[in-house]
C-alpha cells in the first residue's frame, strides 16, 4: 500500500514537470511563430504604462478650480506619445539618409584606420584579412534596407495605436470584470493587491528608466557635440534607445558612434575620447543619479537577467532584449505568491529575500472581515 502511494506520488510529480515543460516550450512557439502579431500588442502596452505616467502628470496640474479629468488627462498623454513616436522614427530616417549618401566618404577611411591598428599593434598579416571586411558597397544596402524598415515603421506604429486606444477603453472596464470573477471579496482584494504590485513595479521601472535613458542621450549629445562627431542627435536616440537593454546596451550605445568618430577623423584618438566622454555620460547616470531615484531595484539575479537577455533576443531581438526585465519581474511577483513556485522565485530573486513581493495572509483576513 505505501510503495503504491509513494509511486503515484512519483507519476504526479513526473507529471507536473512534462507539463511545465510543455508549457514552457509552447509558450516559446507562440512567441516566436505569432511574433509579428504579438510585437504590436506587447509595445502598446508598454506605452500603455507611459502613458498612466504622463497622465498621473497632468492630473495634477491645475489652474484654479480646474482640474483635468482622467480621460483627458490620458487623451493629451496619448497625443504626446503619438507624436513623440513619429519624431523619433522620422529623425532616425533623415540622418541614415544622410550616413547612405556619405558612406562613401567614412569607408574611404575604414583601411587606413586599419592599417594603423595593426602597424600599432604589429600584426603583419592582419592587413591582408582586413581586406575581406565589408566597405561601403556592402554595407549601403543594408543601411538602406534599415532606412525602408524605419519608413514602414510609420504604418506599423498606426497598429499599435489602434492597440493602445483598444487597452486605454478596456482599462475602464477591467476592473469590473475581475470583481465579476472573483466575487469573494478576499479572493478581489488579494488579486488586485498583485495587480496593482505588478503594475506599480513596472510603471516604476519604466517611469525611471525613461527618465535615466534620456538623461543619459542628452549628456552624450552634449559630448557628441563638443567633440564634433556627425550626427549627434542620431547616435543620442541609439543611446536612449539601447540604454534600456541592461549590460550590454549600454556598451553597444558607447562603441557605435565611437567607430564612427573614429571614421570621421580617420583617428583612433577620436574613437577614444568619443568612447571615454559617453562611457562617462553612462556611468554618471547608471552609478549616481539613477540609484537615487530609483529607490529598491526589481530584486532580480544578474545572472537571471543575462540569461533573459539572451533568450529574449533571441526571440524578439531588441524589442526583445528591452521587454526581458519587466516580464522576468512580473513572473517573479505571481510565483512569489504561490507555495509550489515560491522557490523558483527565490532562485530568480537578486537577494533571495521575496517577503515585500508576497501578499500577506493577515491582511486578506482583515479585508475578508
């Protein structure tokens, strides 16, 4: 009887981990099979949170006895995103213009930069292999292929507007439908209680990674325009861009527009000083201004973040590499909340220390009475 017990034990621990992992791996499918119809839905949310930002903002601003109503408020939000989105798209579209009609001239120099680096570094055959690396020929292509893309961004924005008026309506409503759901008012107050942890990290996560990445633009433009590398405002929106990629964005953001330099000025000193100023505009940033208005971080492992990074990017790429944190933190807050995900949880945790995530039982007792 007992070894009968313990084996059917043993075929329903089997069978929770064979459907996990199948879950794990449709869930994988799914992204990567309906990413063109899943890529719109998930950016609109983002500006989803953006915009409850924005107009918390304006909410408050008043002018006597006005005050600006709530669907007013996110109404004119939307407006500023909207055209915060085609300004960003059409600038990025105009300077790459610019860089495939001028590419001719920064390739000139892309050989003698690199017989300068292997003369320094005393590399005799390296000469011969730079020879294979791709000049302007190669590469006009795909800039211009980058400059189409970005052109039919503009048609690919009006979906996820539409996207985002159908959230902003839905919104409304939601709220109502999760108390139809669960009409135990412990059961409602404990679900809005992760609801509204999810949405407060998230929003918080946005709110100061905006804020941080566009600080750090307007520092590298500043730099980018003393030196006087082409194109400042081009590679400041690569900076904000690529800033909310954690590690390696903020690296990438450093290095393009110093090659760059370094093409311009046919010299490596230019690609040091571009390097050490943005590098320095980051730093600033990410180890001084950043941590003081960000108050407690997500509480997730670098190491978990790395690897989310890589998976997502593989996925999604850059849209990919920029939604892993937020949706890494928000399975982390609905596991924490769960005796049998509690340990994974744990795992994912930056200090192990998940107690501020769990919504506590007395509470819902006290709100359940």
């Amino acid at each position: 009887m007992f070894n009968t017990i313990k084996e059917s034990k043993e075929v329903v621990k089997l069978a929770r981990i064979v459907l996990w992992l199948m879950l794990i791996i449709g869930s994988f499918l799914i992204l990567k099979f309906f990413a063109s119809l899943l890529k719109p839905l998930v950016i609109a949310v983002v500006f989803w949170y953006i915009i409850r930002v924005i107009s918390n903002y304006i909410a408050k601003i008043g002018f006597g006895k006005f005050a600006f109503p709530d669907w007013l408020a996110k109404l004119i939000a939307l407006i500023i995103i909207v055209i915060a989105i085609y300004t960003y798209i059409d600038i990025l579209v105009v300077n790459l213009k610019q860089i495939v009609i001028r590419i001719d001239d920064y390739s000139a120099r892309e050989d003698n930069l690199l017989n300068q680096l292997a003369t320094f570094f005393g590399l005799e055959d390296f000469d011969k292999e730079i020879k294979d690396l791709p000049g302007s020929e190669e590469l006009r292509p795909y800039l211009t292929k980058l400059v189409n893309s970005l052109t039919e961004g503009i048609g690919y924005t009006i979906i996820i507007i539409i996207y985002l008026i159908f959230i902003l309506i839905e919104e409304y409503i939601f709220k109502k439908k999760i108390h139809f759901i669960y009409k135990d008012t412990r059961n409602y107050e404990e679900m809005k209680k992760v609801m509204d942890q999810m949405n407060n990290s998230i929003k918080r996560y946005i709110t100061v990674k905006t804020f941080a990445s566009f600080l750090t633009a307007v520092l590298a433009y500043l730099a980018l325009l003393v030196i006087g590398v082409d194109f400042p405002i081009l590679w400041a929106f690569i900076v904000f861009t690529f800033n909310f990629i954690p590690y390696i964005g903020s690296f990438a953001a450093t290095l393009l527009p110093s090659i760059f330099a370094a093409l311009q000025f046919n010299s490596f000193t230019y690609f040091i000083w571009t390097f050490l100023f943005v590098q320095a505009a980051q730093t600033i940033v990410a180890n001084f201004i950043e941590p003081r208005i960000v108050g407690r971080s997500l509480n997730l492992s670098p190491l978990v973040v790395f690897i989310t990074l890589t998976i997502w990017g593989t996925l999604w790429g850059i849209l990919g590499m920029i939604i892993a944190v937020p949706i890494t933190s928000i399975l982390v807050i609905i596991m924490a909340q769960f005796p049998n995900t509690r340990n994974v949880a744990v795992l994912l945790s930056e200090s192990g220390d998940i107690s501020k995530m769990i919504v506590p039982v007395q509470k819902k007792n006290k709100l359940a009475g």
